[in-house]
C-alpha cells in the first residue's frame, strides 16, 4: 500500500513526489505518456535539447524555489529575450526603449513617456479587458503591432473578451533591457528539463503510460490518498460541462544549416503568418553541445496555437470569466472529494509558471506531509 499515488510526472507531481519520499511515505507516481516530466519534457535531438511541449524558460523571483531547483540541476545563463517580427519589421520584446525607438524614432525615456502617455489616454478609468490594459500600458501603435494580432492567435479570442492580467504578465521598462522577465534568477538547466526531473524522481518508483482515469478504481486501491495533476473537469467525467483550454501543435524540422533566425524565441505578431512564434532550440544552450562544441544544425519549432478539442494535449486554461466560474463548481466538487488532491495547471486550472508550479507542490507538501 503507498500512502501517495501521484497521477502526473510534471513539476507538480514530481516535486511533491521528492518532498513525500524524504519525509519518509512511499508514494507511486503515474503518467499516461510514454515519458516524464508533462509538458516540461525536454528530447535529445543531434545534441539539441528540444521543448517537445513548448518552450521553457525557468525564472523566479523566489528565493527558496531556486535553492530548491539547483539542488536538482546546474542552471545555464539564458535570458529570454525574444524578437516580434511584424511583416518584417523586428522589434525588441518585451516593451523597451528599443521598441519605443524602432517604433516611434524615439530617443529618450522621456519622449518614449510622452508617447505612450498621449496614446493611452484613450482609455478611462480602470480597464476591464486585454485590450484596453494594453493601450493603456503602452498605446495604441504597439498593440496594434504587437500585441492585437499575437493575442488573438494565441487565444483565438477577441482582446475585448480576455483578461486583463494575460498581458500585465509581460513587463514595460523605459530603459533598453530586452530582458523578457523581471525575474531576479533565470537560466535553462544544463542537460534538459527531462533530466532535472529525473533527478527529482530520483529513487522513485514511476509507471509510464498508465491512464488513471480508464483504472481509476484499481489505481485508487494501490494508496491512501490521491494527489491528481490531470485537469479537473476530466476527473469529473465534465459533469458540470466542459472547461475551455487552448492547445498547441509544434511543426518540428531538423534543418541542415547552423542558425535559422538567431535567437531562441521569435513572434509573428501580425494575424495573418498562421504560427504565433517560431522557436530555434539550440539558442537556449548557446548552440553549444554538451562538450561545448558549435552545432552543425539546427532544430526549429512553429507553434500554433488552437482551441482544445478531446484527443489534444491541454495547454493553456482560459481564465475568462465563464470558465472561471465554472472552475469555482468543479472546485467544490474537489473540495468534497476525499482523500483527493488537486494541484497543478490543468488540476487548479490556473496560468502558473513553471517556479509557481513548484512553490505549490512545496506548499502543499508543507501543509501535507
Ligand atoms: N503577448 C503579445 N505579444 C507578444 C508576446 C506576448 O501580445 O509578442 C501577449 C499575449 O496576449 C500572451 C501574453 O502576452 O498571451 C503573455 O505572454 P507570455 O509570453 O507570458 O505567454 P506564454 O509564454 O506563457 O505563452
């Protein structure tokens, strides 16, 4: 008998995973894919790390997390600092005075304010959708080219019905820093995300391609109590209807050449380019092999992104107003649920970030163990 089965090998169920096994339970992890880690999972590809589920980047402002990540894998020195290709035009991202300067021919902070200033007072008073917290962050010619098109791609909504909070995740700096994070620590884990999860399970017994919820009966039978990463309507058999979540299909080429667009991560932010952004994975390490070699070629991933149907990977949950509302009701279902836990992206069906993953396995653990 294990006193924990964790249904999911992500950051969540792998952190929990680690601080469970040290504090002395037996626990027995479960993923229905043929591989750990969730969406974190890294592959090795002619040397290249690729982000089969995305990219990565891990950056933090939480001291305690990072202590904790670097007990499990050495971090490189990447800083996210992505280009936006508007037909293109490229601009630096996230919103600087280098994108104020290529957009507007500003110079000085104080021109690049004024602006900004002029532009936003289009909107009055406390804005109540994505579209105005954008104008009013940075004006109306920058989410014009930047953020309108992006945004409608990505979420295949209207900016007049999504959150605000969606793009006030994104920082605005007069100063020239195309650091895309106001994260103090940052960095890709040298070896790849697999193996910084692998070092969490370290010692733990994990069963791949195992579906929890076509054997839920016999799996709950193994362990005294169930700490469940999948998403929180399927639990449910969405009884209550279904949660909306958008998902993402990556188009993966090996090219023979050494640098396809010189960065790691590039946005196609006009509406009509069908991909939101194109990633070049070996820029996370630098081009560099393990040894510290120049790659001879290159991996490259279009990601585009699509609403959620049965059969697709769930990404993104879509924290609109009716879907909020009805997380609330499953959220009371779980409340209700004995001996069951929660947590996670798809389990909380919150927009966490890979460091807020890890501070609510820890927290959980904390309160749990
Ligand atoms: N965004 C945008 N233009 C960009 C990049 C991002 O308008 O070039 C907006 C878009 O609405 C997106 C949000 O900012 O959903 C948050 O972006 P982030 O990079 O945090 O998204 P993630 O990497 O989690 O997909």
């Amino acid at each position: 008998m294990y006193d924990y089965l964790i249904v999911g090998s992500g950051l969540f169920g792998a952190t929990f995973a680690r601080q469970a096994t040290d504090a002395g339970r037996r626990v027995l992890v479960i993923d229905r894919r043929p591989h750990i880690a969730g969406n974190v999972y890294t592959e090795d590809v002619e040397g290249i790390h690729v982000h089969r589920y995305g990219a990565h980047i891990f950056h933090t402002n939480d001291k305690s997390v990072w202590t904790y990540v670097n007990r499990f894998a050495d971090f490189n020195r990447f800083t996210n600092a992505p280009v936006a290709n508007y037909k293109g035009e490229l601009y630096s991202l996230p919103f600087n005075m280098y994108t104020f300067n290529k957009m507007w021919g500003v110079v000085t902070p104080e021109e690049a304010r004024a602006k900004i200033d002029a532009q936003r007072r289009e909107i009055t008073g406390e804005p109540g959708n994505l579209e105005e917290q954008a104008i009013s962050l940075v004006g109306r010619d920058i989410y014009e080219k930047l953020i309108k098109g992006y945004t409608e791609k990505q979420w295949g909504r209207d900016c007049r019905d999504l959150p605000a909070f969606i793009i006030r995740r994104l920082p605005v700096r007069l100063t020239f820093d195309n650091n895309y994070f106001n994260a103090l620590y940052q960095g890709i884990p040298i070896g790849g995300y697999t193996k910084l999860v692998e070092n969490l399970l370290d010692g733990i017994e994990v069963r791949l391609n195992c579906d929890y919820l076509e054997d839920k009966e016999n799996l709950d039978a193994l362990a005294q109590k169930v700490v469940y990463t999948g998403p929180i309507d399927a639990y449910f058999g969405c009884r209550l209807g279904a949660l909306e979540y958008r998902s993402v299909r990556f188009e993966t080429e090996l090219l023979d050449i050494p640098n396809f667009q010189g960065n790691a991560a590039v946005n196609y932010t006009d509406r009509e380019t069908p991909w939101t952004r194109i990633i070049e994975h070996k820029w996370f390490e630098f081009g560099k092999d393990a040894e510290g070699n120049d790659l001879p070629k290159t991996v490259i991933s279009r990601e585009y992104s699509s609403e959620w149907k049965p059969g697709d990977e769930p990404y993104y949950p879509v924290n609109d107003e009716k879907n909020g509302a009805l997380y609330a009701e499953y959220k009371k279902l779980a409340d209700a649920e004995a001996n069951v836990i929660f947590g996670g992206r798809l389990g909380e069906y919150r927009y966490y970030d890979m460091d807020q993953t890890i501070a609510a396995a820890l927290a959980l653990s904390a309160r749990e163990l």
